[in-house]
C-alpha cells in the first residue's frame, strides 16, 4: 500500500488525481480495520505525500472510524429492534435472549453469500438438535416480506425465523456497525455479545466456536 502512494507520487502529475487514488487507496486498506500498530506505520509511510494533502489523511482518518468495530465482545446488544414471525407474530430481540446462547444469521433472499450460506446452518442446527443449551434464529432483511415467506416455504428451515421492523431493523444494524450481510451473532445466556461477529455456518471451526459458547 505504501509502495502504491508513492508509485502515484512519482507516475501522475496533476496533484488532483494523485489526492483522489490516496484517498481511495487509503479508505479501502482502511477496510480491513487494521491494527493500530499497522495503522501508526502506515501512516508513518505516506507521510511524504499526505504531509502535502492533509485533507485527504483526514478522510482516510474518517474512514477507520467508520470501519472501526462499534461493538465488542462483552458488550450488550445496543438497541432492542421489533421481529416479525412468518405467522405475524410480533416480538423484540430481548424476549429470545436470556435462556440459552444463542446463535443468529442476519441474511436476506437477495443476498447471495446468505443464500449460500443456509446448506452449512442447516448442518448445524441438525447437529444440535436436542440441545437445549442453544437456539438458532435467522432474522431476515428482506424489505419484500413475499420474498422471504416465499423462500421459507421452499426451504422449510428447522430452526426460528423471523424479519426485521424495517425501522427499528434498521437502528439496530446502524448501532451495531453492521453494514453487510450475511452477519452472525453469538449470544451468551447473560444476554451479552460473545462475538459481534462470530464465525460462519461454512466455518470448519463453527462446532468448536457453538461448544465452548456453551460450555463456559
């Protein structure tokens, strides 16, 4: 990533372009929420070119806030949103938790990586079956309610479904720094995160990651 800052700094000549790509190359390394260790060196290594373009370090200082995790292990669930059942049932969040871990799949039927995600949580779900020290729930994205029930009743999913509130669906992603999907929640029985981002159905670990959710 240094390297490419100063390859721009000595190919292009108008500074405009050169502030654009540092911009951009700057908030995508930003992305992959690096350390704060990579960050001091990183920024100690572009010092040349953004000493010149101070604009552009306060847009990539921006960036890492935006990408910075806004909720950590241990923390509670920031916000209580309302869910809807495939009966039209209401609830909110709060009234699944408390009993068991609990295990949740954010996804949508338009979301493609969701979709191929439902063969591994099946897998799981079906190797917990009878224990009742876990609860698996799938809260769906879809602003086309037809679309999800229509994608239920083809899949028939073992285990609780439910779609966001749009409103109060869409406070929690925000509060919880969620901005893609699929997304997986683990929950403890003291109702709070033991990952805010916890691992794939796919993950050859996930059995691993659910037992010692348990198990603790």
């Amino acid at each position: 990533m240094i390297g490419q800052f100063d390859a721009i700094d000595k190919t292009l000549t108008n500074e405009g372009n050169k502030k654009d790509l540092w911009s951009t190359l700057g908030s995508m390394f930003m992305m992959y929420k690096p350390t704060d260790e990579d960050v001091e060196a990183f920024f100690a290594g572009v010092e040349p070119q953004l000493s010149r373009a101070p604009l552009v370090k306060e847009k990539i200082l921006k960036a890492r806030n935006q990408y910075m995790d806004k909720i950590k292990p241990g923390d509670a669930i920031p916000t209580d949103p309302k869910l809807i059942s495939p009966d039209g049932k209401e609830c909110h969040l709060s009234d699944l938790l408390g009993k068991t871990v609990v295990y949740i799949d954010i996804w949508a039927t338009w979301c493609r990586p969701c979709v191929r995600e439902i063969p591994f949580m099946e897998k799981v779900v079906e190797e917990f079956k009878g224990n009742d020290q876990i609860t698996f729930i799938s809260i769906s994205r879809d602003d086309n309610k037809e679309a999800w029930l229509k994608k239920l009743d083809k899949d028939q999913p073992d285990w609780a479904q439910y779609i966001f509130d749009k409103k109060t669906g869409d406070e929690f992603m925000n509060a919880m720094g969620i901005s893609g999907i699929p997304r997986f929640l683990l929950i403890g029985k003291d109702c709070k995160l033991i990952y805010p981002d916890a691992a794939r159905p796919s993950d050859e670990n996930i059995k691993d990651i659910l037992n010692s959710a348990i198990n603790k």
